[in-house]
C-alpha cells in the first residue's frame, strides 16, 4: 500500500538557521507532491506545489525539492523565524479526482 | 483568494445523536469536495471524495451509513456523523477543487472539531 513518511516528528532549530524537512514515499508515483502549513486546532494552509517533471520550486523564504528516482522531497525554510514555528504536512497528489495523501506532519519549532 | 468555509467549527454532541458539518466554497465552485478526519498528532485521513450531484466515493473502512455525504450544490457540501459514538470525536475537515481552475490546487476550510460525550 501506499506509504507516506515524514522524517521526524519534530524539528526544533536556532532563529536564522534553516530549517530542513523530508518527505519519502513508497507504493506511489505520484504526479506532484504539496507541502502545507497546519497550525494548532487550524486547517491546512497551501504552501507550494512542485510536478513530478520539475526538480525545485522557490517561493519567498521557501525551497522544495522533489527527487522521483529517490522518492523524496525536501523542504527548506531559510532565515527561519518564531512565527515558522508550525507543522508542516506534505501530501502526494495525482488521483483522478484530485485526492491529496498526507504525511502525519513535522512539528517545526523555531526558537529566538 | 479562495475560501472554504465550515460549519460549525466545533460541536459537542451527545452519544446516539446525530451531527451535520457543513462546507463551503464561497467565492468558487467546486465539483468535487473532500472529507478528512484528524486525529491529534496524526495525518489528515481521507474519509469521502464528495462530488456534486452523485454518490459519494469512501475510501476503505469508512462505513458510508454512518458518515453520510450530501453534496447538493456546487458549493456545499455536508457531512453527516450518524448515531455518533465517543470514539467519532475528532477534527473533521474538508478541502474543496475549484472547478474552473486548471491545476491542482486544493482549498482547506479550518475544520471542525466534533466531541462526542
């Protein structure tokens, strides 16, 4: 079966540094991978999307990559701040109807 | 931008009794919804994919007489928890697919936390 997983439960780092996350999955070809941003209590907040064809995506502080021969992707928030601290979720995408498959998240903690 | 929006955002329930959730695009329509289930410090699991006008499809081991799914427009949609039991208690949210929109950018509401006493 399809499997999801994401490195570690939790990642708590230094104010600046940057913050990298991962993502593997196995049993799946997915055609794109999305990462989310779920706060406490909250619903899912889209952060970015990269297609199985493409190898980065950039968006402000924001870096994905996505290795299909790996099966993997990695997730980089440079400069972090307090206000990064969050769970992060990244999902596989590609079914007929649109269906995401979620990872259970990395709890990210950025301490000032 | 986009917004989906549910209803209520949280309920208590008592056990037997039944609870409506309700999902809402606001400024989009949307064909095709999703229904998810959280559990604290757990993944987003899919319940339904709810599409407007037909039957909704469950995934495997999601009993669709006791979560039934009414998506009666092409901005709501609603899930039911029928005779709901203790064990039913927890973050209930849906995502909505602008149909108009190519891509694959999915909207989540901000969910619905349901406590069954």
């Amino acid at each position: 079966s399809q499997k999801i997983e994401q490195n570690s439960e939790a990642l708590n780092i230094q104010e600046g540094k940057t913050a990298t996350l991962t993502c593997n999955y196995t049993n799946y070809s997915p055609a794109y991978l999305q990462w989310y941003r779920q706060d406490p209590g909250r619903g899912p907040v889209f952060l970015l999307l990269i297609r199985e064809n493409e190898k980065e995506k950039r968006k402000e502080r924001l870096k994905v990559t996505f290795d299909t021969t790996l099966k993997q992707s990695l997730f980089h928030i440079t400069a972090s701040q307090p206000a990064d601290s969050a769970t992060y979720l990244c999902a596989l995408g590609g079914g007929s109807q649109g269906n995401l498959i979620f990872g259970k998240g990395t709890k990210l903690s950025v301490k000032p | 931008g986009a917004v989906v929006s549910q209803h209520p955002s949280w309920v208590i329930c008592k056990s037997g009794t039944s609870v409506k959730i309700e999902c809402r695009s606001l400024d989009f329509q949307a064909t095709t919804m999703f229904w998810y289930r959280q559990f604290p410090k757990q993944s987003l699991m899919l319940m339904a994919t709810s599409n407007e006008g037909s039957k909704a499809t469950y995934e495997q081991g999601v009993e669709k007489d006791k979560f039934l799914i009414n998506h009666a427009s092409l901005t709501l949609s609603t899930l039911t928890v029928t005779s709901a039991h203790p064990e039913d208690s927890s973050f209930y949210i849906c995502s909505a697919r602008d149909t108009l929109l190519s891509g694959n950018t999915i909207y989540f509401g901000e969910g619905s936390w349901l406590t069954v006493v």
